[in-house]
C-alpha cells in the first residue's frame, strides 16, 4: 500500500519533531478509523436487529448481551464475524490521518471493540497501538461472552495518561466516548449523530480528516504545544 505522500504531510513538516512531547492523543476506533464493525455484519448477515451501536443504546453490557443473543439465535460463530471485518476496509484517508498524528504526538486507539474483532482491520491501519476488550470463545466458535479489561477504560486511560504529566486530546463520535472527552484536556466530536451532539454542545464537531486535523491543531496550541 502507498501511504506517501498523503494529503496531512505538509502539516507534519510544519510541526517539526525536535520538541519535547508533552501532549497524546487518544483516538475512538469505530466511526473514527474504521466503519463501525456490528452495521457491517448486520449488512452482510441481513440481520437488522444487528445495527444497535452504542450510538443507539449507551449501556454496553445490554448491548453486548443484545447482539451475542441475535448471533446464537441466528447460529452466527467467530468464524462469520471474523470473514465480514477481514472485508472491510479503514475508512477512506484514515491511513494517512493517522500516520500523520502518529509521526507527531504519541496516539492510542481506544475502543470498546474486542482484540478478535480488530485484529485484521488493524493490519490495514498500520497496527497502531490498541486497547480493547476481550471475547470468550468456545471450540466450537460460538461467541459466549466478552471480558472487559477495565470498566471505563477510555476515560481510565485518558486520566492515566494526564497523571502521567501528558496533556491529552480525544476524538470519539458516540455515547461511550464522552467520558473519555470529559477526562481528556480537549475532547473532539467526529461524525457525531444528532444526539450526541445535542446532549455534549461543549465539543467542537468535525465531519472530516481535514477539519479533524485542524482541530487537534487548534486544541494542541491552545495546550501549549
Ligand atoms: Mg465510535
């Protein structure tokens, strides 16, 4: 894959790389990086009960429990989820967004996804660092139920990293990311839906790469950088 030059390389250059860092950014993955993984496989199956996101329902566990409910109702394994995600691709220009925060600032994805779910999606994204759930898997493929590795781990994460002396920026879209914005220095919306956008006014609302880019810029002088 040719990932240079990208449309961001020019705004890298201008950054520089010899200052000290004290700033990362902490990046949703769904709807930021990659389409959001349970509409693909509710497309691909034909199942539309599968289209609830966090965007439609905040609380993760009923909804985790929802989704694995409709898999073992349609005899739906691993094997199936793990064939549409392997066809899917990041969203168009991610690759290069990414590439370019990670030249300049330490990044992290964190999702709410699950280390199986992301595993060939993030090959296509240049494997940045992820942190994620875990899905309890049977022999025989059936999906039985998940591990979260810590409640609240966005938010978690963005604290730890601000007690770590680190000024933070997040960019998510959904429910389950406002409290990593809450935490975070300065919090970003990407392709929000309404909702969200109506319930959380304070943050600034961004619809593409450029316009996301600009706002990190923007969040990351106002933070000194
Ligand atoms: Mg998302």
């Amino acid at each position: 894959m040719n990932m240079m030059p990208h449309p961001f390389a020019e705004q890298v250059e201008v950054a520089g790389s010899q200052r000290a860092t004290m700033l990362a950014v902490c990046l949703d993955l769904e709807g930021i990086l990659v389409p959001e993984v349970w509409v693909n496989v509710a497309k691909q199956t034909g199942i539309e009960a599968l289209r609830r996101t966090t965007r439609d329902e905040p609380d993760y566990d009923r909804l985790m429990r929802y989704r694995l409910d409709i898999l073992d109702e349609n005899g739906i394994t691993i094997d199936d989820i793990t064939a549409v995600i392997e066809a899917m691709e990041p969203l168009e220009e991610s690759v290069g967004f990414l590439d370019s925060l990670e030249r300049r600032w330490p990044t992290l994805v964190l999702s709410d996804t699950f280390s199986q779910f992301a595993r060939p999606i993030m090959d296509k994204l240049g494997n940045p660092t992820l942190l994620c759930h875990t899905l309890v898997i049977e022999d025989s493929g059936r999906i039985s139920d998940w591990t979260i590795r810590l409640q609240d781990q966005k938010r978690r994460t963005v604290e730890a990293l601000r007690a770590m002396n680190l000024e933070v920026i997040a960019v998510g879209d959904s429910y389950n990311d406002t409290s990593m914005l809450a935490a975070a220095s300065a919090g970003i919306l990407f392709r929000p839906p309404d909702n969200v956008v109506e319930e959380f006014p304070q943050y600034p609302v961004t619809q593409d790469y450029h316009g996301l880019a600009a706002a990190i810029d923007e969040a990351a002088s106002a933070l000194g950088e």
